[in-house]
C-alpha cells in the first residue's frame, strides 16, 4: 500500500473524508480550474483523471479538458500557454532535442502517471512476422504521426537495424474502428499503438501477437508535464500538488477495484460503451481496458511507494535507448527535463 493511505485505512475512508471537507465548507469556497491537454478524445486512456474527479480527489479544483492532435502537438500546446496541464509521452522528443541543440520546449514532467510504458508492437496471431527484424519491408499502423509514441517506435526499429524512414511505410488509421478494420483487411501489417488497445482489438475478435522489444522495458510511459513558468508559480503548484494527489488516489481506488471503475467511467462516457455489445460483454471488455491501464500505473520499486516520482533509473534507461541514434554530449543532464517535488508534496 502507498503512503498515500497509510493514515486512512482506505480509498473509500479518504474518499468520504474528502467529501464531508467539501460539504463543511459549502459554497463559501471558491473552487480553482486548471486546464489539462490530452493527446486524444476521452476514453479509458485517461481514466485516473476522470475517476479522481468522479470520486472527489481533487477537493475544490475543477478540470477543464482540451483536446489535442497527439502527444507532440500536447507538448508543443503546454509550451505556448494553452494548457495548464498536459497527458502525453514527449519523453524521446525532449531528449533528443535537448541532446542535439542543448534546447527544448520550456516544460517539465511533475508526475510519472505510467511507471511502465504501455507502448506495443504486435502483429495478428498469423503473421509470419516473428521479430522486429521481419518489419522490413511491412506496412506499420499508427494512430496518428504526431502521436509522441512514434518516436520511441521509430528509435526501437533504427536499434534493431532498420531505417524508419526507408524499411517501413508508416499509416495513420487512428485509434478505433478503422484501425481495427485495417488489422482485419490486412491494410496494415504491423500495429503500432499501446496495451489497452491491442486489449481492445483482441476484444473485438482480432487475436493479436505481441512483437518482444527488450529496449523499451524499463522505459516509463505517459506524464503530467507543465510548462516551467507555471512549476515556478506557488499558486499554480497548489494546483498541480492537488492533481498529483487525486490521480494516486485514483490510481489506487482502481487497482482495488476494477469493476467499480468501469461503471464510473461508463456513468461519465456511456458512448465508451458498445449497442453492439450486451452489459456483460462491454463490463469485460471495460475491465480488459482497466486492467491494461492498472499494469502500466502500477508502482516501480525504486519509486519507494510515490506514486509520481521519477526514479533516476528510467531517465537512464530512456537515454541509454536514445543513444544508439543520439550522440549525447559527456555530462549529459536530463534534470532539467523534470521535478519530483510536486510528487513528493502530493505524498506528504
């Protein structure tokens, strides 16, 4: 059990605790808003958000959701001031920006929300597609090119022999349906996305083969990432802390309970649903995408029980996948590119 309940016993104790707070202080409060960009229409991908939310984590602060053109174009939209808040995996991106010009986009991540990366590369069940090698020549399917994860799929082909930019085709068939008919029809060969959604496909009657990529195992996945000026700002790190705080609950109040979960987020966004499927076959496959996202936020032990905190461990890891493609300058310091105080402060 993370520190986050150590004091209450349980999500359900803080949870009405934080309710009956909300209720003393009646409207006498003004509650804050903060802006968080997301990569993606809604769905279970940002789950914690929506459960924290729905559970009353966030105490007085009130989230406003915009809606972004991928993970890239998150990073470059914190940047400019259009968020408070970004949800997105620029990690490949900032690095290697930071590394070849000593420069990137003026944000830093505050929370590992994804301590795994949820990043996948599979193939259906019959392919004749056994290693990353065998890509050569093969059609890749991605949910969009700006989507940050492209990146990490590109550097995991140049490490394994392959030139990304001329072994491959990479097409965009999005995240639903058509991609699902592109892995069906044979359109596409390879599929580039994350864990919940091959989850997702698999559910829909494609069995899929996970492609092994070694490289990318102690890699973290998708953050919280604002822009510095905001870090620097005491009100706005108030803000932040609150977030940090309700997505660990939330975090929790999922991997307890799973199926609690699912109908919370089928109350908020009944279209998550299928017409094509009965109540027990969209709980099932609710709970195949709960379990997905419960696998890739579930804490690393070098984390010493933060929900949030960044290890230095898979900062190295990110640069030592880097360096294959990267040439990064002696003394390298990938600091700068985040904070564990907001972390640390949501714990205490």
């Amino acid at each position: 059990m993370a520190r986050y309940l150590k004091n209450t016993g349980s999500v359900r104790a803080l949870s009405a605790a934080l309710a009956a707070a909300i209720a003393m202080g009646g409207t006498a409060a003004q509650a804050e808003t903060t802006t968080i960009g997301l990569p993606s229409n809604h769905s279970f991908f940002a789950m914690h958000l929506y459960v924290a939310e729905e559970m009353g984590y966030f105490g007085d602060l009130d989230i406003e959701y915009m809606i972004f053109n991928g993970g890239s174009d998150v990073a470059r939209q914190i940047a400019n001031g259009s968020a408070e808040i970004g949800y997105a995996q620029p990690t490949e991106i900032l690095l290697t920006s930071l590394a070849t010009t000593g420069e990137t986009l003026p944000i830093r991540y505050w929370y590992m929300l994804e301590p795994h990366t949820m990043n996948q590369i599979a193939v259906p069940v019959d392919s004749d597609i056994q290693t990353l090698a065998d890509i050569s020549g093969r059609i890749i399917g991605i949910s969009r090119h700006t989507a940050s994860n492209v990146a990490q799929f590109r550097t995991v082909l140049e490490r394994n022999g392959l030139d990304p930019d001329v072994d491959v085709v990479w097409r965009a068939v999005g995240l639903g349906g058509e991609h699902l008919m592109a892995l069906e029809t044979g359109t596409i060969d390879v599929s580039a996305t994350n864990n919940m959604r091959h989850a997702g496909y698999e559910f829909a009657g494609v069995p899929l083969r996970v492609i092994p990529v070694p490289d990318t195992v102690d890699q973290f996945g998708n953050g919280l990432f604002s822009h510095n000026d905001v870090l620097a700002d005491e009100a706005a790190q108030e803000r932040l802390v609150k977030v940090a705080r309700g997505v660990a609950l939330a975090t929790e109040y999922c991997g307890e309970n799973p199926q609690a979960c699912v109908e919370l987020l089928y109350g908020r966004y009944p279209e998550l649903q299928s017409a094509e499927r009965d109540d027990a076959e969209n709980l099932a496959f609710g709970l195949g995408q709960v379990q997905a996202r419960n696998a890739t936020a579930a804490l690393r032990p070098e984390q010493n029980e933060i929900y949030g905190f960044f290890p230095q461990s898979v900062w190295d890891a990110s640069v030592d996948f880097l360096s294959s493609t990267v040439d990064f300058p002696e003394g390298f310091d990938a600091s700068v590119l985040y904070t564990n105080d907001i972390a640390v402060n949501a714990a205490e």
